[in-house]
C-alpha cells in the first residue's frame, strides 16, 4: 500500500486539529452557557422564596380571631410604603404555643416587616424587635424591592407621598410586590407577584 506524502500527512493533520479546536470552542460554549443558566436558577430560587414569604405573611394579615385590643381589620397593614411593608396578626398569646388573645405582641413574629438594605444590598425581614436578611449581601439594589397597593376598585393607592395614612392603609385590598436580584456578573431577574389581603375580601368598590 502505498504511504502518505508529507503534504498529504500535513493537510490530515490540520483537519484533525481544526475539528479539536471546533470541538473544544462548542465544549467553552456550552459550558459558558449552563454556567450561566445555573446563575439565573439560582437568582430565579432567590427571588421565588423571598416572593412566596411576602405573599404568605400578606395573605396571613390582620388574622384577628378573638375579639380585643388588636383590630386587625385596621391594623393588619401596620406600615404601606413603596419600599417597606409590615404586617400585623394576633397569632398567638403571651407565649407562641399559647391560643390568640386579642393583643398584639409587638417583639413576637406578630409583627412582620419586609425592606431592602441598600447599605448591604440585601432584602430583610423584621420579625418582632429582630431582623433577619433572606438574601445574600449585594444581590438587591436600593430599589430593588418595591410595593405597590390597590383598592378594592383595583385602582392604585399612590405612596409618592412616603407611607400611607392610615385611612389609605383601611382602604388596601391587594398588595404587588416587585423584586429584582443580580448576581456579581450582572445578570439579573425581576420576579413580581401580589396577594389579596383575607381580611380585606368584603371590601366592595365604591
């Protein structure tokens, strides 16, 4: 059998050597692109559990089942601003495994806040007099997290004016948030979701 010329040997061996280097840029490519998949799951999860904990603590708000000091039909929504939110129910007596007692505890997780932390970039929940981030540092812009709040007519109650009155407050029925989330590459995802205070379902358009 007659041999390879050099030519012939030198062109093979280019070809071989520009499908590895195909093969290889594909193998960076792809690998760039689940790396970078894996970074929006994670900033996807992030937002999801801080959305469903503002949802669940929203819907949970008000919950007044003995009557007493605690009117958690006015004071279920203790603070409506377009970037903090606390809420307020009668979950418990003086201790946590005891029935409600138509107070409020103020130092209990009777009382629950949510607000961004520009200083750290992170999300935080007050529960009671404590304060807890449920994000990592540097993942939450200043105005990273925001509020919105509608009436029972579905028209928004503006808080271009800071934390609405209390009347305004009365007037909630449904609360919007918004929260965006970043990583340190830049990649980031706004994620929103609104809850329909329980408490509030009997308010009627007027």
């Amino acid at each position: 059998m007659k041999g390879l010329t050099l030519v012939e040997l030198l062109v093979s061996l280019g070809s071989s050597l520009l499908i590895v280097a195909a093969v290889a840029g594909f193998a960076r490519d792809e690998s760039r692109w689940l790396d970078r998949e894996a970074r929006r799951l994670r900033l996807r999860e992030a937002s999801r559990r801080v959305l469903e904990m503002v949802v669940r603590e929203l819907r949970g708000a008000g919950f007044a089942p003995v009557v007493g000091g605690f009117d958690g039909a006015s004071d279920g929504v203790s603070i409506a601003a377009g970037d903090r939110l606390e809420v307020r129910s009668d979950l418990h007596g003086a201790t946590a495994d005891s029935p409600p007692d138509g107070a409020l505890d103020a130092d209990s997780d009777e009382r629950i806040g949510f607000f961004p932390s520009p200083s750290r970039g992170v999300v935080s929940q007050s529960v009671g007099r404590q304060t807890l981030s449920l994000t990592l540092e540097g993942m939450v812009a200043a105005d990273g997290l925001a509020f919105r709040y509608f009436d029972a007519c579905g028209e928004e109650i503006s808080t271009a004016a800071g934390e609405l009155s209390a009347a305004d407050r009365a007037r909630v029925r449904i609360v919007g948030a918004r929260l965006t989330v970043r990583d340190r590459s830049g990649d980031s995802i706004t994620s929103e979701a609104s809850a329909m205070l329980r408490n509030r379902a009997g308010l009627r358009c007027r």
